[in-house]
C-alpha cells in the first residue's frame, strides 16, 4: 500500500495552499525507481498500456525506462508519439478498430496490431495492401471459464475482446498475404492480487492456445498475457510478488514454446506513484450516518463507482482524534457519486482536505469531468523535491461553448 511521503505530504500541502480545487500528484521519483525493477529482468517484453495514465511525463518516464506502448485510439497514439517514441515501439490494441483507424495507425508507421475479430483481420490486409507494408499481426483469444468461475473482467458473460477458439477456426490465414500472423493475446482479469493464482491461470491457457495456433497453422512465436497485475486499495490486501511472478512466467514461456512472452502493464506500473487531493465542502449526521461531502468525487475518480472498490483516503492534516466511519460523497447530483467509507479522524472538517491514494491510474481520465460543469482537476509532478504543473485547473468556461 502506497502512502504519503513526507516530500509528497509537504508538496500537497503546498499546493493546497495555494488551490481551492481537486487536483492529482505524481511522485515520479517512486515511478522511476518502481519502473527500474520491473525492467530488470529478460523473461517478458513490456509494454505500458497507456489507457491507465496518459499523461505526458508519465510516458517519458516509462520511455526512459525502456518500456513499449500499447495503444488503443488515435488520440493514444498521437499523445506517444508526441514524446518523441518511435512508432516501432507501438502496439495497437482495442475492440473498436476501424478501416480508418487502422489506415492512421500504419500511415503513423505502426507495424504491429492485435485483431480481435477476423473482420479487423480482413481490414489489416486490406490496408497493409493499400499501404505496401507487411504487418505483425496477434489475434486476441477469449476463453471461456468452468461453470461457476467468473471471467475477472466480464463476470458470466462474454465480452467484446476477442473471439473464442472455436470462432477463430474459420480463419484461414493464407488468405492474409500482407499479414505476419506471429502470435496470440489473452488477457481475461483486471488486478489480480495472488501470484499463484495468476500463475495458475496462466498455466491453464497453454493448452488451448497451443492447439488454436496448430489449428491454424500459425508458429507461436509470441504470447502476449496482456496486463491485470494488481495494486493493494486496503491494507489487508495481498500484495503481487514480482520475483514470483518472473519465475512462473519463466515457466509459462518455457511449457508454451515461444520465443517471447509480451505483458502490457497499466495500474502495476503506475498505480502506486499518484495521489488525488480534494477540500472538504461539510460534514453533516445524516440517519445516524457521518456523511462527508468533498468538492471531487466520481467526476475525477470514477473506479469506486465502477468497480465498488475505493481508493485509500486519509485526512492531509496530521490528527490525533480517533478515527470514525465515515461515508464520503462528491459534488454530483447522483447516488452514484460516493467514493466509500472510511476510517477517518473525528475532528475532521470543513477546512480540511482529503488525499486519496493508489490514484496513479484510472484516475482523471477514466473519470467523468464534465459532468454538472464542476472544475478540471489539475494536475502536478513532483520529482526530487520539485513540483510542476503539467496541466493547471480550468473551469467549465475551458471547454463549453
């Protein structure tokens, strides 16, 4: 579990001095020692799934550490590239992949996409033709679990990634000239929390991988696992082991026969480093209730709504009073707007703020801004002892017209 520093402590505290309004910190410092242990190791090709934070200086401090990017959308390609990141290290991922999208991505230079269905494969051929170029092509399998265990990220029902074995059977990839057919990508589970179950599942997919790529035809070179290595939100959560982790994937590459194992990391490689900062409006006793009401909410951390699982919050202040239940609530006019409840100190106030943590990714983006027109949560950067803003606070005058 990730708390505050004292140098990020001090930094909020400074901002706050200076804002009325919600903002995000990231400790870049904790990011890029994090960062370093992960790349130390040669069993698995990383990848930044940059849907968990695009920021810019984020980008630049997985760039530096040597990390490739998996994209999901024009704008996520455009935001990489922007820093400067050779679109060799840029993989195309995501259910929605267009004609037009794909003819973009191969114009930017991309050589390397993830087909989710056998319509994004006859789309990658045709525009690989179109475009002179040959492309490396991963087709993304979904598996079906035994009755009565639940698919992390979709329950009991099927999703949009993907297609099952079965479905993939009526490909025939000698129809795709200009495609490189060099592997396959699974990934079914959103933060995981225990080594040996991912492992265990890891393990489980072999077989059926396997057999599809002989069905097909297709030399497994590459197996791609995706991401949902996951991060503590409370303090009697597991915590991943990234040693074990290594050494059961070691095994998977080995027992699967590929040349590479690909991972593409959103919320373990930067979930710990950000910070969420936002006032207290009140404090009211509400059906025997504590019921705090904070000027952010769901328009700037969605996942507790999302997901029923809350970010770890604490009072910015030091406190000796003892801690009470409380329930904590946005600015939004919904129910939906709660962030959970929470042991929090018994004289907290309306001059106080709250600082979220675990807030590195899926935190703005994957938020709700413009919802009642409340303010843009700025954002700021904190790396050895200095702060910087990369994108102040805008009021909703920034963006209505």
């Amino acid at each position: 579990m990730s708390f505050l520093s004292a140098p990020i402590k001090q930094a909020v505290s400074d901002i706050s001095q200076q804002l009325d309004t919600p903002f995000f910190v990231y400790d870049l410092d904790k990011l890029n020692a994090h960062l370093t242990r992960l790349v130390a190791q040669t069993e698995v090709k990383l990848w930044y799934a940059v849907k968990a934070n695009p920021l810019s200086q984020i980008i630049k401090s997985l760039d530096k550490a040597g990390f490739n990017f998996d994209v999901a959308s024009k704008g996520e390609l455009e935001q990489v590239l922007a820093q400067g990141i050779n679109s060799e290290r840029v993989l195309n991922t995501g259910p929605a992949k267009n004609p037009k999208q794909i003819a973009h991505f191969i114009a930017r230079g991309v050589r390397t996409f993830v087909a989710e269905s056998i319509n994004q494969v006859r789309w990658l051929n045709e525009q690989a033709n179109l475009h002179n170029c040959q492309l490396q092509v991963l087709l993304r399998v979904q598996l079906r679990w035994p009755d009565g265990e639940k698919n992390p990220l979709g329950g009991d029902s099927l999703t949009p990634f993907g297609l099952g074995c079965d479905e993939w059977q009526a490909l025939n990839i000698s129809d795709y000239q200009q495609l490189n057919f060099d592997g396959l990508h699974i990934f079914q589970w959103g933060n995981m929390l225990n080594s040996n179950r991912l492992a265990e599942l890891w393990s489980q997919m072999i077989a059926p991988l396997t057999q599809l790529s002989s069905d097909l035809g297709i030399h497994l070179r590459i197996l791609d696992l995706g991401g949902g290595l996951g991060i503590p939100y409370t303090l009697d959560a597991a915590t991943l082991s990234w040693d074990a982790l290594i050494k059961a994937l070691t095994h998977i590459k080995r027992d699967a026969g590929v040349k590479e194992l690909w991972m593409e990391l959103g919320r373990y490689a930067v979930g710990e480093c950000g910070h969420y900062a936002t006032p207290v409006v009140e404090r009211k006793l509400n059906y025997s209730q504590q019921q705090v009401i904070l000027s952010g909410g769901i328009n700037h951390l969605l996942r507790p709504a999302v997901t029923s699982q809350d970010f770890p919050a604490r009072l910015l202040r030091d406190s000796t009073a003892p801690n009470q239940v409380m329930s904590l609530y946005g600015p939004l006019c919904t129910a939906l707007d709660c962030l959970g409840e929470h042991q929090l100190p018994s004289d907290l106030n309306q001059q106080d703020w709250l600082v979220f943590s675990q807030c590195g990714a899926y935190g703005f983006t994957e938020s709700m801004p413009y919802f009642l027109c409340h303010e843009l949560a700025a954002e700021y950067i904190v790396q050895q002892g200095q702060i910087e803003c990369a994108r102040r606070a805008e009021d909703a005058s920034y963006y209505l017209r």
